[in-house]
C-alpha cells in the first residue's frame, strides 16, 4: 500500500515518541481522518454513562460543514440518549436501489482501573492508536464517515444512493438502533444489500495482509431454559426426586450429545478456500470434513484441535447459568438453567428446543423458550433463519477494486460468524448483507470488549484509503 505524502509524514510525526500521548490537533488530508477518529473515540456512547445522539450531533455538523443537505441527514431514535443517525449520499439520476451501510456507535464499558492508559481518550503509543471502539467499531465508522466527507467536498455524485446508518444499542441496551429503523422508519434504510464493517474483514499475519474475510451469514441467538420442579423438604431426608440432579442430569446428556455437523454455501467454501492455506494436519482434516461419510469423526477431531471450528460445523447449544434452592439445609423445590444456544442458519429456535426435548429426555424437565425480554413460553417461533445469500456481484467487485488499490493481493474467505451482529435484523429484512473491513488486525491481538483497545496506525491509514475506494466503487456499481 503506499499512503499519500501527508498521511505519511502525519504517521511518523504522531508516532515517533514510543510513549503514549494524546492524539495532536491534525492537518491534511490525513487529518481529517485522525480528527474523526478522535471524536468519536472521546464521546462517551456506553449505555450506562453515554449518548450516541450526542456524538451524532456533531457527526451532523461535520456533515453539514462538507455540504451535504440537511434534508439528506436524520437523527431519530426512541430515546433522548439512543439515537441513530443515517445520511444518504443521493445520485443524481439513479437507476438502480441503494445500498447500505450499518456501523454502530455504541461501545462496551471500559474501567480505566483496567487499562493502561484513559480508555475514552484517543492515544498513540509504539505506531498504534488505543481506546475504546477502535476495533469495535468506531475505527470503521471514521473511516466511512471519512470516505463521505471527502467524496462530498471533492463534488463527487454516485449513480445509485449510498446510505450510511450510524445506530445505537448494538452492544447492549433496549433499543437496538438498526432493528428500530426498520421498524420505525423503514424509507431511511430500505436498500438492495448491506454491508457491516462489524465483521469479517483484513486479517493481518506479522504486520502485513494476509486474508480478507467476508461474513455473509451468521447463527442466530436463542436461550431456553431446563426446569425442574419437585415437592423439596429437609435436606436430611433426601430423596430420589432431586430438581437439581434432574436439571444437572439433563445438562449432562446434553454436553454428550453434540449437534450433527452441518456445512452450507458459505462454510462450505471457506473450508474450501482454507484447505488451500492451512497447514498439512490441518489441510487434510479439512479434506476428510468435505468428503461425505467421514465429517462426523473428521469434525471432532478438527474441533478438538481447533475448538474455534465446532462453533462454525453446527448449532452449538451450551448451559451458561444455573439457579436452585432456596436454603442451604432444604432440598431444591426447583432448579433452572439457562442454556444458550447460536443455531445454523436455515433452522427455527422451535426445531432446536424440540431437539433440546430429546436430549434431556426427562419428562420431569421442562425445556422452555427464553424470549429477549425474558419472558418464558412452552414453544419458540418457528420461522427459520435466513439461508445464506449468495455473493453480488457488485459488492464482491467492488471489494476487489479497493483491495486492489492498496496492492492487497490476498484471498478473500466467505465465513459465517458464530456470534450475532446487525446484520441478523437487515438480512431478515430481505436484504442480503455483508461484513468486511479494510482496517486490519493483527492476527492474535483482537481486543475487541477487553483492556487497552487498539489498532495500527498504519492500518487506519490504509483502512481509511481502502473505505474511500469502496464507498465510490459502490457508487457507482
């Protein structure tokens, strides 16, 4: 990659005392982009303590300033505090739907009893910028917000409407902000694909690219609850009806009894593509998973090795709390347990707990649903997941015209995420969604939600180069 003079000279003037200090009023065109990074990283959006309709207030001026109309800039949300704010980049003469992109503002907690250095202050230190949201994911969101400033103010017009959605809650709270548009204001983010800069993305092996991965599915969330309820007495007259062994017993035969493996589009051609760079024992355990007949023993051995690859070969359901009795000398009258599960996409969370049923196989445990808002019912919905969409065109395009500006040459993996991120409520929505970013990291130091937070300097900077790229590929794609 080779940055332009200014973010270069920017980079080694910022970053040539290996002691941490606070980011310098910035200039250039480098500048732009250090400054953006520096305000959303030092705007409290926590739920506990921040607002992200404050920093979205300051977001409008930035874009205001730039020229963009303030008809094309909305700042709306349920609450004072949980705002989300989505500004459409207009074409001209538009001939085909817009695309969206969807970067949350709000950030996990972060005690400054846990890091090194102040968490919501924006710092250099050894050639990276550390604090809270670098990773995840207010890095990408400067690096769009970037992008749109500098294509505005270069009077640049796309020939389809690029939407950016900057929204609350996805870390926490009760109003996640895309799920909250496409209810309440649907017109705002109503497009033909998405893309989340919240996962996937470049992976970097020893300071260099070395993969491009990019989500384009992921399991869905579901808890349930194991119960068991007995008559309880004295503790000194045990008896063989025990709602605690009974739960205990079921969480047992459920840690035993896995659920099959399972590849669809999308894991089956990352597998594909990581057969071609993984190492000899790797690769040919790999190669028995893709061979029908020999997955099941293929997958646990690859699991077993590499704990990361269960998550990705099936629905993975695991307990995670546990309440019972209410005295330490009575039995318990009742036990519960909270078994989470992340279920495979193309499946219902009443097709598992019906499974669930089968595996505790106890007719004196209840297998209940867990709704968001903890309320508890006997079935759970029955809508299957979103089967993975198939790759567009001109997302995967214009992808590879902003890898190959920075001379990225590297293979690009379709994954599906294990955990949860937005794009569940937008690819539920019927709009095919993908995550990937340009601002890589290191392979090893994800510290996204941890202490002392962090990105290469470097990376932002080409990160930034790369979004600006992309958001004009899309434009006109």
């Amino acid at each position: 990659m080779r940055l332009g003079m200014a973010a270069v000279c920017f980079a080694v003037a910022i970053c040539g005392n290996a002691g941490a200090q606070s980011v310098p009023s910035p200039a250039g065109e480098a500048g732009l982009s250090h400054q953006v990074l520096k305000t959303l990283i030092e705007t409290d959006t926590t739920h506990r303590s921040g607002s992200t309709t404050v920093l979205e207030g300051k977001i409008r001026t930035m874009l205001l300033d730039a020229g963009f109309p303030a008809a094309d800039i909305v700042v709306d949300g349920p609450t004072e505090n949980r705002g989300n704010l989505v500004v459409r980049y207009r074409a001209a003469h538009a001939v085909k739907k817009p695309l969206l992109i969807i970067i949350h503002l709000d950030v996990v907690e972060a005690l400054r009893a846990d890091w090194t250095m102040d968490p919501f202050v924006l710092q250099v230190k050894d050639g990276y910028f550390y604090g809270r949201g670098t990773q995840d994911v207010k890095g990408n969101a400067a690096a769009f917000l970037t992008a749109f400033l500098e294509l505005q103010r270069s009077r640049w017009t796309p020939k389809r409407d690029v939407i950016l959605a900057l929204t609350a809650d996805e870390e926490g709270g009760a109003h996640n902000g895309v799920a909250w548009l496409l209810e309440h204001r649907p017109e705002l983010v109503q497009a033909e694909a998405v893309i989340n800069p919240d996962m996937g993305g470049l992976l970097l092996r020893g300071g260099k690219p070395a993969e491009m991965a990019v989500e384009a599915t992921e399991k869905t969330y579901a808890d349930f609850l194991f119960r068991a309820t007995n008559p309880g007495g004295h503790s000194s007259l045990p008896t063989p009806e025990n709602a605690l062994y009974e739960v205990a017993d079921a969480l047992g035969r459920l840690e035993r009894a896995p659920f099959p493996v399972e590849l669809n589009a999308i894991t089956h051609a990352y597998y594909v593509e990581e057969q071609k760079l993984a190492n000899p024992e790797r690769a040919a355990l790999i190669a028995r998973l893709l061979q029908r007949g020999t997955e099941e023993q293929a997958a646990a051995e690859l699991s077993a090795k590499y704990p990361w690859d269960n998550a990705i070969l099936r629905t993975t359901c695991v307990a995670t709390m546990m309440q019972a009795g209410h005295a330490p000398n009575a039995l318990p009258g009742t036990a519960s347990a909270n078994v989470n599960c992340r279920i495979l996409p193309g499946h219902s969370a009443e097709e598992v707990r019906k499974r669930l049923v089968a595996i505790a196989d106890d007719p004196k445990v209840q297998v209940l649903y867990r709704a968001e808002d903890d309320s508890e019912s006997a079935t759970a919905p029955t809508r299957l997941t979103v089967a993975p969409p198939p790759p567009r065109k001109d997302i995967m395009d214009s992808l590879h015209v902003a890898m190959d500006a920075l001379h990225w040459n590297v293979p690009v993996l379709p994954i599906m995420e294990a955990g949860a991120s937005d794009s569940i409520y937008t690819a539920n929505a019927g709009m095919p969604s993908y995550g990937f970013s340009g601002i890589g990291v290191e392979s090893g130091d994800e510290r996204a939600h941890g202490r002392d937070e962090r990105i290469l300097v470097s990376s932002y900077d080409q990160g930034v180069v790369f979004t600006r790229v992309l958001v004009k590929a899309l434009g006109e794609s």
